[in-house]
C-alpha cells in the first residue's frame, strides 16, 4: 500500500508539473540594421534575407487566485474607493470654506470702511421698525469685531 503511494508521488507529481506549462513559439530575427525582432508571427515579405529561428518558449499556468485573497483584494478595493471619496468631500468642502471665507472676507472689509468713514450710521434697535443712531463707543466696538473678522477670514 505504501508502495502506491510512493509510486503515485513519484509520477504523477512531474506530470502534474509538466501539465501546468504551455508551450508558445516565438520567432527570433536580425534585421539589416542589427536590431533583434521577437514576435509570435515570422517577419512579413518573403524575399528578406533575414535568419529567423523558431524558439519553443515554456508559459507557465498560473493558479487561479485563492478566495481568501480575492476578499482581501475587494476589501482593499473598497477601502480605497472610501478613501478616494473621503477625500473628494474634504476637497469640496474646502472649496466651499474657501468661497464663503472669501465673501466674508469683501463683507468685513466694507463694513471696516463704512465704520471709519465717520458717518452717522443708523442700526434697527430690535425688531420693530425703531431705529437708532450708532453711538461713538458702539461704533469702535463695531471697528474692532471688522478687524478681527478680517484676519479671520481675509
């Protein structure tokens, strides 16, 4: 019984091995120019005077994938296609903070030169049609809140 076995491991392993291989021809030539030519297919025109050799070329057959590295591969895929996402959204909304960062920016700098222009400048008290002519402390408290919305934003 021993003997099968041994017999079974000794042949049928090299076949096996010899089975996974495929056999692919390749023609080899040297041009006029010195240049060496590998193709499946012998070189076109048959008035060249080319040496053309026909090589047997061993391919090997590659095992399919394992499952287990197919569940990984989508996992990585997956994570990848998150990622990429992620980082789409994080771009957008950088867009978006920039543009808005930008018209905060033009609105404090108008708001600034309105409050330095030393005019009389009306505010709504509440919100009743009241209104009330901004006091000389309000408006340097308003200058300072400008200024510092411009370094933040500007």
């Amino acid at each position: 019984m021993i003997v099968r076995y041994f017999l079974f491991f000794i042949f049928i392993n090299p076949l096996s091995t010899i089975a996974a291989t495929q056999i692919i021809q390749v023609y080899r030539w040297t041009d006029d120019s010195g240049t060496i030519h590998l193709s499946q297919f012998p070189p076109e025109g048959k008035n060249n005077n080319f040496n053309v050799e026909k090589i047997q070329v061993p391919i090997p057959i590659s095992k399919p994938p394992k499952e287990e590295n197919n569940k990984e591969r989508m996992v990585n895929i997956k994570q990848y296609i998150e990622e990429r996402e992620s980082a789409r959204k994080m771009q957008i909304e950088t867009t978006k903070t920039a543009k808005i960062n930008k018209k905060n920016c033009a609105i404090a700098r108008k708001n600034l030169d309105l409050y330095q222009s030393g005019q009389r400048i009306r505010t709504h008290v509440n919100d009743n049609s009241e209104t009330q002519i901004l006091t000389e402390k309000e408006r340097i408290k308003r200058i300072k809140r400008s200024e510092k919305n411009i370094k933040s934003y500007c």
